[in-house]
C-alpha cells in the first residue's frame, strides 16, 4: 500500500490485468464442481434410489408374528403387493400404522404385509394387541429380507406389481393418498 | 468355548434356522453358483472381517459393516459368514449386497465408468497442476530486480519504485508516513538516520 502514500503515480500493476487463459481454465475446472454442489444442496446424502425398482421383489418366506404358516411372496402373485418394513421403537411407522391398515381394509384386491424390523417379537405381539392391524405382520430373522430389498431404516415400503416386480419404494411415513396413489401404479404396472 | 465363539457359533445356528424358515432364501438372488471355496474356522472370521471392512453400513455415518455395532451391520456380516461358507467369492458377496443397496453399499468404488474419475481424477489434478507450475516457471524465469515482468505481475523498474525516504506530498499524508516510520524503525522524527549523513 506505500504506493497509495507516496507521490508516485500508480504502476500499471493496480490495474488488474486477468489472464484470459488462467481465467477460462479456472472457470473449466470450478464451475463443473459448482454445478454439482448446487444441484446437490437440498438432497439427503442418504436418500439413495433403490436399484430394485424395476427388478423383481426378493422371495421370501416368514413367519407372521404369533405363528402360523409362513407366507411367501411367490405364492401371492398375481396381486400387487404392499410390504411395509416397521418398527414398534419407530415413531413414524406408529403414525403410519392406522393409514395402512385403513388402506389394507380399503383395498381388498391389494395384499398388504408388514416386515417387523429390528424389533422384538413379544413387543410387537403386544403392540398389534392394542392396535389391531388388518394384515400380517411378518418376523424377519436376522434381519435377511431387510438386507435382501436394501432396507436402510424404518418405515420403508414398497410397491410390488401382480407380476413380481418392484415398482416403487416410499421412505418415511405415508398418508393415505400416499398410499393409494403408489398401489395405483402397482396395479398400472400388472397390466 | 469363549464368549466370542459362542456368540459365533450361536449365529451360524441362528443362520441355518432361517434358512430352514425361509427355503427360497437359500439360493442368492442374481449372483450364481458360488464360485470360491467353502471357507470354515479361523479363515472364514478373516474373509468375513475383510469383506465386512468393504461394505457400507447402511444406518451408520461413513462406518463400514465391520467398524459399527448396529444390528443391521452384525445381521450384513452374519450374512457375509454364511455367504463365505458356502463358497461364494468377495465379488459375489459385494454384488448381493449391491443388487439391494447399490453401489453406495461399498466403501470402495469400483473401477468402472465415472468411478475411475474418484481413483484416478486426484493423481491426475496433482500431475496436471505439477505441469502448470513447470509450465509457469519455465515461462517467467525470475529476472533480477529492475522491471519486467515477474509470476504475470508487471513490476516497474526500481528506479520508479519509491524510496524508503520519500514522503508523499500531502503534508498530512507526509506527517502519518513520518510517524509510522518513527514507530516501525525507531527513526528519529520519522526521518532515517542515513537521509541526513
């Protein structure tokens, strides 16, 4: 700043002088990186599309909570099919929980099933007690069919169409528009 | 039997009785025919905890599956044992957890597509940005003092530069320089001891 304290006139310096070539290849290399951080800023570094849309559902074959024959995905094709992963620890699902069973009881062409995750079988026994679902709740042990459709949490449910095939997967609680809107491209999908 | 071999051994028993629950589980969706040997013992702990290191724990913060204690983590590497058991290969262990979770599910991207873009992008941005600065360098060799032009900045020649002991004209402006002088070097009045000899 001594040149602004003394008599001498400003060097040709003061006046910025950009490089054009510096200056493009800044541009080159920064905004690609801004577009990505902009395009990302309001996305959930968690939220991760499920490679198993469009593919057929996992099998399985579980045990409903309480006991009784186990149910298997196969032997319900034909229908589309709701699964809703759930947890009696899990706020949200008990918030869910009277949406779906309305919409169970709605629907009777749809075979709801719910996938107790995480969670003790007695605890849930007691829970479907008090509140009385329209459709089985099954025990997954070891966790396996939450591995085998990508579960990252609770609630999480997906939408199977009468031919087998994942057509879509919600995170997080539904309503019952939710609900009935995901079963009606469920059925779109078996035709 | 220690605690650790119990509650592994517990696990495989665990394992087998959900198999017999769930028979259409047995055959692992989308990868084959196991294409490794059936491991057992000390190699197969080994194996699980290598590959358990590969995978991402989906419910924790940036933890692979053999770092976190989450029960979804313990039920992925009570997978990743009974899967090594039966003979599958490290690839076909990481591509069932892939088919269900995505690529996000392993802590090493594989090299494939844009992902070489994360193996290579870093070492090629350090080589390119070697070859700038060489580039920059060989251009403006450092010229001595005097003028021209030195790391793309015109510098004027010294004699243009101001002196030590040159005040600005503004006799305001003069006295703050003279003050500054006096505080930073210890002049007397501001003035340098060599001006006046």
């Amino acid at each position: 700043m001594t040149t602004a304290l003394t008599s001498h006139p400003e060097p040709a310096m003061r006046r910025s002088r950009v490089n054009p070539k510096v200056l493009v290849g800044g541009l080159v290399v920064a905004l690609p990186l801004l577009a990505v951080l902009v395009a990302n800023l309001g996305r959930d570094p968690h939220s991760v599309r499920s490679p198993l849309i469009g593919r057929p559902a996992p099998a399985f074959s579980l045990v409903p909570v309480g006991g009784g024959a186990p149910v298997s995905l196969e032997k319900l094709s034909g229908k589309p099919v709701v699964i809703n992963f759930w947890a009696t620890w899990c706020v949200p699902c008990f918030e869910e929980h009277a949406a779906l069973t309305a919409a169970a009881r709605g629907l009777p062409d749809v075979q709801f099933l719910g996938v107790v995750y995480e969670d003790e079988e007695a605890r849930t026994q007691e829970f479907l007690r008090q509140r009385p679902s329209a459709y089985p709740s099954l025990i997954d042990p070891e966790g396996k069919s939450a591995i085998a459709y990508g579960v990252f949490g609770v609630p999480e449910t997906f939408f199977i169409d009468g031919s087998g095939r994942i057509v879509d997967k919600y995170v997080g609680p539904m309503t019952r528009s939710t609900i009935a809107a995901l079963v009606g491209r469920a059925k779109e999908g078996a035709r | 039997m220690t605690p650790v071999a119990f509650a592994l051994a517990s696990i495989l028993v665990l394992a087998s009785a959900a198999q017999e629950v769930s028979p259409s589980a047995a055959p692992a969706a989308g990868i084959g025919a196991p294409k490794g040997l059936q491991l057992s013992g000390p190699e197969l702990d080994k194996r699980t905890d290598d590959i358990g290191a590969l995978l991402r724990c989906p419910v924790c913060q940036g933890l692979s599956v053999s770092d976190s204690p989450a029960t979804m983590a313990r039920n992925m590497k009570a997978e990743v044992r009974e899967k090594l058991a039966k003979g599958y290969d490290q690839e076909q262990i990481l591509a069932y957890f892939e088919r269900s979770y995505g690529e996000f599910v392993r802590l090493q991207p594989p090299m494939r597509g844009v992902n070489w873009l994360v193996w290579f992008g870093p070492v090629a941005a350090l080589i390119a940005g070697g070859a700038v600065i060489a580039w920059a360098m060989k251009r403006s060799p450092r010229e001595p003092a005097g003028g021209g032009r030195q790391g793309g900045f015109a510098v004027p020649p010294a004699s243009d530069l101001p002196s030590r002991d040159s005040v600005p004209t503004d006799p305001k402006l003069a006295a703050a320089v003279r003050r500054v002088r006096m505080l930073a070097y210890g002049w007397p009045q501001g003035v340098s001891p060599k001006a006046g000899s």
